[in-house]
C-alpha cells in the first residue's frame, strides 16, 4: 500500500511540474489551448499574483460560477497556492440560491461568466450584489460587463513579485480548509462541506492508483469541475500521476465523441446519462474511439445494458465504478478494472486504501450482521473537516470519528 500524500494542491502541482514540465498538462481541444505542466504551472502563478494583488489571502473565500472554462482549471490552483477556500457554485443555481450560498460562505470574491443557457449571470449577480455585503470583487471571466475583466484581473499580476508569492505557499499546511462545496444534503438549507489539501489531494490520487491512471493517459474530463467528480476525479488525479486533462467546456455528446478522437483520448468520465447521450450521438459509428481504456461511471446506479455497451460499443474495457459522496472527498469505494461486468454493475467496489468502513444498524447504532442491511459509515483521511458555520449538523454526520453518510449498504 503506498503511503499518503503529505501535500498541498499547489505542492502536488509543482511536483508533477518536475517530473513532467514538458508533457502536455491541459488541452482544450475545441477551443486550441494547450498547456504544458511547465506553461500550466506558470500561468496558475499568474493568476495567485492576482489573487494576491486584488487584496485575497489565505482563509478568504472566493467563488467561481462558470462552466468548465480554462479560468476555473487556473483558479482552482491558484487559490490553492495562496490558501484561500474555493467556493464551488452550481451552474444551474438561480438567483435566490446563489445569494443563499454566496452569503452563507462569506465569499468575498466572485469570478463568473456571462451567461449559461438561457440564465444571464451578469443580470442575476447585478440584482443580488446589493444585497452582499461581505462581496468586495467581481470579475467577469467572459469580460463582457461593467464589472472588472479577467485581463484587467490579471494585469494586477505585476504589481506581486515571486517572493512574496512563495512566502505565502510557505504559510501553508496540508489540514488547511482549501475547497468548500454545498451539498443539498437530505433536509433543510444547502451545507458548506469543507475539505482540505489533504483530503482531496489524496482521493485524486486513490482514485488514479485504483484506474491505473499514468502520465501517459488522457482524460476527457465532461463533467463538471464545481462538483468533486470533475476537480478531484478528474483534476486532481491527473495531476497527482501527470496525467493529461482534456475538459470539456459544456457537455455535448459530439463535442465529447469529437475530442477523444483528435486527441487520442485513453480515459473519460461521465455519469450514465452521459454516456447514453454519447452513445445514442447521431454518426457514433464514424468516430474512432480505438484509444479508449480507462474511465469512471459514478453519480447514480449503472444500468447493465449502459455498462456493456461502453466496454463493446466505446471500447472502455477497463472502465470503473466510484461510490461516495462530498463530505468524503469524494470516493469511498471503487470497482478495479479487472472486476467482471456484474461486479462492476452489481456493487460499488472495494474500499479504498488508508479508508475504514463499517455498516451499523441506523436504529441501535451496532455493527450490521454479515449480509444484513445498514448505514454505511467511513473514517480516515477523507472525512470532510465539516459544515461551514454548523456545528450541530457536523456532530449529527461525524461520530466519533465516523462519517455517517445516510445511505444503506
């Protein structure tokens, strides 16, 4: 068993940037931007000299609401390297759970887009924004508003040298809060689950170790990054291993289908309905999807028939199943790819390493018999530091050390 990480984001960034400066680290395929770890590194250190500029430090929250664009990938790091929270919000929020969340979390800075859909952002944030007082900065990564622009964001760059940066990261400690994301949970208002360098760096990793994941792999990355599949999964195991990420920016079908072609995509990610989509795409038979190896289907229950399409119709033998939730970070179990078909449909997998489980009787609170049915709790690194600003709801879920998670195994 290989021991734990004992890094921050930025640290683990820094490594692969080591070991792999000259490999491809992100492509937006569609959009022709391509960085090396080396190019990528080195923008997200334009963008901490920002966020330092701009008047950010370690502790404050700054939340990002925009597709899968390059600026989330750049902030999701910087912030990491100059420890502010990271405030993930859900592109289908409307105007009243965004102001909920945005107060709630006490960001103090907010990056977003123009528009998704049909929801205008900039019409939504200038008719709330009023009403927030603790929200100091706005800047529209579309660069379309009266507010201020990702360029002019990033000129401020200038003003921070490289020393001041370092001695920031230097501040920095593994059990730092760094990634905050509200979680509907199962009754009352949205929770703030907080989760540190060392919860997510690790499950990235875990995860990457359980899909054979290497720096010769490619990810197609479409789900999205403000939840934990898509910046953990998708980002964080492909940087602990330097890998290559491929994200999409919105998901389509075609545009997915397209990349992993042109690209030579070796894994992809996706919840089932995704891959439905992708396989019931008009001219699915025309691309070539030889390449594909590796992926993880989570977000809800894997119908037979889906799973077996994707290993013969996509070629993704080697293809996993990922159970978990936000409050551990978020993967507890994990099929391996030479687990047959049924046990990849059938069941959730093994437990990760460096995790514990147990399933209780939810009524008397006592270890379940072998074969009886029960709540599944899980302890170790993974477990969530807690709700933001909840204590009461924090001691309900984490029970002398075990995270309860609400549902039956």
């Amino acid at each position: 068993m290989k021991p734990l990480l004992e890094l921050t984001v930025g640290e683990l960034l820094k490594e692969s940037t080591k070991k792999f400066g000259h490999q491809e680290a992100v492509i937006y395929s569609e959009q022709n931007i391509r960085y090396t770890y080396a190019e990528f590194y080195q923008e997200t250190s334009r963008v901490a000299k920002a966020l330092l500029a701009t008047g950010l430090k370690k502790g404050d929250h700054i939340a990002i609401w925009a597709t899968n664009v390059p600026e989330w990938l750049l902030l999701q790091f910087a912030a990491a390297r100059i420890g502010a929270v990271l405030v993930t919000l859900n592109t289908s929020y409307q105007s009243s759970e965004l102001e909920y969340v945005l107060r709630h979390s006490d960001t103090t800075a907010l990056f977003f887009i123009d528009e998704f859909k049909s929801t205008s952002y900039t019409s939504i944030i200038t008719g709330i924004e009023h009403n927030l007082p603790k929200l100091k900065h706005l800047i529209n990564l579309s660069g379309s508003s009266e507010h201020t622009s990702w360029n002019e964001f990033l000129m401020s760059s200038l003003m921070v040298s490289d020393e001041v940066l370092d001695k920031h990261e230097q501040s920095l400690h593994i059990h730092d809060v760094i990634n905050m994301q509200y979680t509907s949970g199962t009754t009352g208002f949205p929770k703030g689950v907080m989760l540190s360098h060392h919860n997510i760096v690790n499950n990235g990793f875990l995860v990457a170790q359980s899909m054979k994941l290497t720096n010769e792999d490619r990810l197609c990355i479409p789900v999205p990054f403000f939840h934990c599949f898509g910046c953990v999964l998708g980002v964080l195991a492909c940087v602990s291993v330097g890998a290559t990420m491929l994200p999409i920016i919105e998901f389509q079908p075609a545009s997915v289908l397209r990349t992993v072609e042109k690209e030579k995509c070796t894994a992809l990610h996706g919840v089932p309905t995704m891959f439905i989509a992708e396989l019931n795409a008009l001219e699915f038979d025309q691309y070539d999807l030889s390449t594909l190896r590796t992926g993880i289907m989570a977000g809800s229950n894997c119908p037979a028939e889906v799973m077996k399409r994707v290993i013969h119709d996509m070629g993704i033998n080697e293809i996993t199943i990922a159970y978990g939730q936000t409050e551990t970070s978020p993967v507890i179990t994990q099929t391996t790819p030479t687990d047959s078909i049924e046990r990849r449909v059938q069941t959730v997998g093994k437990v990760h390493n460096h995790v514990q489980i147990q399933i209780i009787n939810p009524v008397t609170g006592k270890p379940a018999s072998f074969g009886e049915q029960g709540e599944l709790c899980a302890k170790g690194y993974l477990t969530m530091k807690g709700y933001y600003k909840m204590p009461e709801e924090t001691e309900k879920t984490i029970v002398e050390g075990w995270l309860h998670t609400g549902d039956l195994a």
